[in-house]
C-alpha cells in the first residue's frame, strides 16, 4: 500500500508520475537511481524531474544514436529526466517536509499518537474550526493520510 499512497501524495503535490520503472539505491550516497544496476534493481514509481530529451536530441544528430544511455526510455523520456517518487508514507524524514509545506499554507498541524498506539495527524484549515484527519500505524503514513484529506477538501471548494 505504501507506494501506491506515495504516487497519490506525488500527485497531490504536482508531480508528473509516468508509472513504473527498474531503479536502484546507489551505493554512494543512498538515494534511489532509475535504471538497472548489478540486479541490485526493482520496479519503484517515477516522475518527470527536469526534461533533457532535448539534450538526446542533439546528441543523435551528432551520430551517438547508438549509445545505450540515450537508447533506454520511459514513456518518451529518458532515464536521466526521471526520479523515484519519494518515500513520503515510510521516511518521516520526507513526511516531515509535507508537515512544513502544511504549516505555510494551512493554519496549522499536529500529530500525537491515540491510547491505541496508532497515529493521529491533524491538518487546521484557516479562518475555521474544520480540521482533516489522517489515522494510521505510522507516523508517516498518518501525516500522509491528513495531507490528502486536507488537499481532495481544498479541490471541492
């Protein structure tokens, strides 16, 4: 389920998801890389970063049509235009960048866990008493779930 809410808050958030790709963690710094890589590769969901097709472009005009970098695509784009969709349902880390875009643009935020041990997150709208809520067993996952609450009410206004 985590992924799939993380394409929802990718989406939420203006992000242009294209589906799925092979990508990897790169053993340097960490940070997920789209493409294969020594088997050590699974399917993650991606989004448009920056757009370089044009850069492909030229490059094939200057005969290097046959180098693999610029053979690999997905959805017309190639690799190196794509990203991974963060982890926003899993790192809280990332979640927590959400809880600072919340706290610029709605009246505030809390987060707190119930007498159940599940998590409780709170978006305030502005100028009221409403709030939307997100429950779940993680922290990141109950941030996440207030986040869209908050979110699909501003798109009904």
């Amino acid at each position: 389920m985590s992924r799939e809410l993380d394409v929802k808050m990718a989406e939420a958030l203006g992000l242009d998801v294209l589906g799925y790709e092979l990508a990897h963690p790169d053993p340097e710094c960490g940070d997920w890389c789209v493409g294969e890589w020594e088997g050590r590769d699974e399917q993650q969901p991606v989004y448009v970063r920056h757009c370089d097709c044009d850069i492909r472009n030229d490059l094939i005009l200057e005969g290097y049509e046959d180098d693999p970098w610029l053979a690999q695509s997905h959805e017309g784009h190639m690799l190196c235009c794509l990203d991974v969709v963060p982890f926003y349902s899993t790192d809280i880390a990332t979640a927590w960048g959400l809880v600072e875009w919340v706290k610029e643009r709605y009246a505030g935020f809390s987060l707190h866990t119930r007498p159940s041990g599940k998590w409780m997150a709170h978006v305030f709208a502005p100028g009221t008493i409403e709030a939307w809520d997100g429950e779940a067993d993680t922290a990141p996952e109950a941030i996440c779930l207030a986040f869209l609450a908050a979110k699909e009410a501003q798109c009904a206004t």
